[in-house]
C-alpha cells in the first residue's frame, strides 16, 4: 500500500509558491484504483467510449497530528461524511475523481464532505473551517503530483459551468453557485494560472512543474492480517422460492422477522459485525435493525427476478450482438428482457438501477441466486456507484479478493444451499465449513434467512468457536482494505 505524505515540516514551501500559510495543513495522499463517487457518470457523459481502467481516485486525508484533537467518529458520521469515502481510516478530507486518457488527465468531482456538511456539527464548524479551509489546495497539488509521475502532458479541470451542467436537473436550482466558482475556477486559477479552453481549464504539467510541492512516497503493510473471516446474509424471505418451492417459501415468508432477530441477537453476543445483502423491496423494514448493531447492508438485488435461467438466455441473445458502449450494452440488455424473460418477468426492471433508487451509498452486491447477468458488466456497477461485487470464488478464478475493472471482487467460498437443496446434515455441513476457515488465512461464506431453520440452531456455537481463530469483518471493511493496498 503506497500513500505520498506532506509533514508539518514543509508548510514554508507551499507558501514560497504563494500559498497562503492558512491553507496549508500536513496530509497524506492515496492513488486509488477507484471510480469514486459518480465518477464512471460523469466520465460516460464526457467521453461515451470511456472504460472504468481509466478511472482513478485520489484520496486526502489529514495527518494524524492534524486532527488529534477532534473526536474519532466525526470522519465516520454519515450525516457529515456524506459520500462515505473514508476507507475505515480517520482523517478523510477530500476526493477528487480522475480520468486518465493518453497524456491527459481530466478531473472532476473535487468534493470535502468534511468542510462542505460541518455545519451539521455546529460544535466543531469554525474549527474545521479554520483547520481544513484549504482542502482543493492540497488536493489540487496532490493531483499535479500524479500527473507528474505519470509524465502526462496537460491537466483538465472542468469550469463551474461544466460541473453544473453535468448535475441533476432536479437538484440544479439548490447549487450554491459561489461554492461551485470558487472550487472549480477561482482556486484552480489561483493555483495553477490555467487558460481556459471551451468548458475546460488547461494546465500545462511541464510549466507548472515548479509548482509541485512533491510529496514523500512511502509504503505501509496491508491492513488483512492473517485469519480473516467474513460472513454474509442473504435476505430475501420467500421471494426467492416463488414459484419453486411454496412450502419453504410460506415457511420463510412468516418467519423471516424472527429469524433475522436471532441472528442479530446471536452476533449481538458473540461481538461481531457481519454483512446482510438485502433484497431492495424489503430494505425500509429491516434496515434500522441491522444498522443499529454497526452491520454492514448491501444489496442482494432489487426484487430477486433474474436468476441463473434468465442469465442464461440473456447469453445465448447478447453473444449475436456486437456491442458499443456501456450504453449499447444497456439499451441491447433492456431489449433482451422484453424478448427473451419467462412471461412471469417480463415486467422486471433493472436490478441496480431500481437499486439505486432505494438508496444512493450501499457499496456492496451479491447477485440473486449467485447469477452473473449480463446487467452486471464491471462498467454497470460503476456506473451505478457499486465498489464490490460477492460471487462464487470459482467465478472469478481466486481465492483472495482483489480490484479488477475498478470493482472489488469478492471471492465466496461456501454458503448454506446445499443443507437445503442437497440435504446435507448440519453436523457434516459444519465440520466442512470449520475445516474451509482452518484452511485459509481469508474466508468469505454466506448464511441466507430462508434457510435459517437448518443452521441457526447451531449459529451460536459455531461462532464462539471461530471467532478463536481470526478476525470478523464486513465486506466493506474488506473492500476498503482491498482498496488500499491496491493504492499506487
């Protein structure tokens, strides 16, 4: 894991260069192989062939000694953090999203949810603004830097014009337009003497080398330390048995609430944190539950429609098309669903874009019955601002996760169907599952609600016998960690 570090110790050089002493604080800087917040939006909307390798993240957090005397959880407060890009890491600042094409680097999205959302911490407002007010900046020299190493030619930053064309028309009318001139024109001016070019500000990376206040690169150890062991929840009720097995679906659908209570209960005691995917529709009546014990919620698709058949069929009709863009793809995968789903799901909407409309920030899926559908191309889930996908290790031909297309993805190595399907007994179901976490340094197994009669008897002392052996996490702590050491 590779991060750039700018210590208290060279504030005089960001002043001999004409920045202000005010604005500088010392920081630590992250490449990440990462889309970032509606990066693969913004970066389709300018160029329609982009692809999400061009996409890069970088990330400013504060150095510790910047922010010792502020409390832990303001970073990890979502109504301040909005965006939610801390990585687990305290300290975050600010983020710019990247698009690197050729010798050019565009930018977009220079964001400090810190800066920009304190006022909902009144406590801390003025000694946020105070301390951070220089956030784009150091962001600004941050990005130079990359472009320095990568000995590109010329920097793009959007005007204000740009950005705000580019925005939802709905949430246009509530844009502070002040805010939008100084972060995407007066600053970037400032800093650099960019000439203007169209909607573009052009800066010449070789007469702005003098600019740089070139950090230090340094490396630290990755965070996944030996043992790690991840479990994950699929709910879904019945839904996934409609049509296919009435009896466990009637037997799901009336004790799904009760179930999820005594695998939250059970974690409650034991002490640990794990992931719930959850079906989109049933979302609004079981997430404060699973929030209010620190889980992580994921999506487990929207409505549970499009499983391994229909996969299956979208192949055959998508392997005759030659496809364009992502928004080729798209518009030939709405087509294939109107042609090719059984009469039952014709009807069926878009898993991740109905997803979104439950909710903007969940990072994680775990595709219904473990299907790859064609809707899950790489360039999908970024686009609809997804960072990690769950899928059978054999799927992606690892056993560790890894960042691939800009998408973590994680490896799962054994989940509970075969106690149902198969009728495996749980004795032997369980010496199999114990054996699997002895045998590897990272596990990633799931558990689903509609077979909790089969395993949750035995959940409890399951648990207290592994979590001897390892580390629990979600899989957003895992992505996040995946992340990282995958910083450049």
């Amino acid at each position: 894991m590779f991060f750039r570090e700018i210590t208290e110790a060279r504030r005089d050089e960001f002043v001999s260069k004409g920045v202000k002493a005010r604005y500088f604080f010392p920081h630590r800087l992250y490449y990440l192989p990462k889309c970032g917040p509606d990066g693969f939006v913004s970066a389709e909307r300018l160029f329609p062939d982009a692809v999400p390798n061009q996409l890069w993240q970088v990330v400013l957090y504060a150095a510790p000694t910047a922010i010792a005397d502020l409390p832990p959880e303001l970073f990890f407060d979502d109504d301040v953090i909005w965006h939610q890009q801390h990585l687990g890491r305290a300290g975050l600042v600010a983020t710019a999203n990247l698009v690197l094409r050729g010798d050019t680097l565009y930018t977009n999205n220079h964001l400090s949810d810190l800066v920009q959302r304190i006022s909902r911490r009144r406590e801390l407002k003025t000694r946020i603004e105070n301390r951070f007010k220089g956030w784009n900046h150091m962001l600004l020299n941050g990005i130079l830097n990359f472009a320095v190493e990568r000995n590109l030619k010329r920097i793009l930053t959007p005007t204000a014009e740009l950005v705000i064309s580019m925005t939802d028309p709905k949430r246009r009318q509530a844009i502070n337009r002040e805010l939008f001139d100084r972060i995407y024109d007066h600053h970037v001016c400032a800093y650099f003497g960019a000439a203007r070019a169209g909607l573009w500000w052009v800066v010449d990376v070789s007469q702005h080398r003098d600019r740089l206040v070139e950090p230090v690169k340094n490396q630290a150890g990755s965070t996944i330390k030996a043992r790690t062991i991840c479990i994950y929840h699929d709910v879904e009720r019945g839904i996934g048995h409609a049509g296919i097995d009435q009896k466990l679906e009637a037997y799901a659908n009336t004790n799904a609430a009760q179930a999820l209570e005594e695998m939250l209960s059970v974690e409650r005691r034991v002490g640990i944190r794990t992931t719930y995917n959850v079906v989109g529709l049933f979302l609004p009546d079981v997430r404060a539950s699973i929030a209010r014990d620190g889980h992580c919620i994921a999506f487990h698709s929207f409505d549970h429609r499009a499983g391994a058949g229909a996969a299956h069929r979208f192949e055959q009709f998508l392997a005759t098309r030659v496809l364009g863009g992502r928004r080729r793809y798209a518009r030939v995968m709405r087509k294939a669903m109107r042609r090719l789903l059984p009469a039952p799901l014709r009807g069926a909407v878009p898993q991740l874009e109905a997803c979104r409309r439950i909710d903007y920030r969940i990072k994680g899926y775990h595709p219904c019955q473990s299907a790859l559908t064609p809707e899950l191309i790489d360039a999908n889930l970024c686009y609809y601002n997804f960072e990690w996908l769950a899928i059978p290790a054999e799927r992606i031909g690892s056993q560790t996760p890894h960042v691939e297309n800009r998408v973590v993805k994680m490896p799962v190595q054994f989940d509970d169907f075969g106690l149902y399907y198969y009728g495996v007994k749980y004795q032997n179901w369980e010496q199999r599952a114990l054996k699997t976490i002895e045998e590897n340094e990272l596990v990633i197994f799931g558990l689903q609600d509609c077979y909790s009669q089969y395993w949750l008897p035995g959940y409890s002392r399951m648990l207290e016998r592994i979590c001897q052996w390892g580390t629990f996490k979600t899989l957003d702590q895992l992505a996040a960690e995946t992340f990282l050491a995958s910083a450049e």
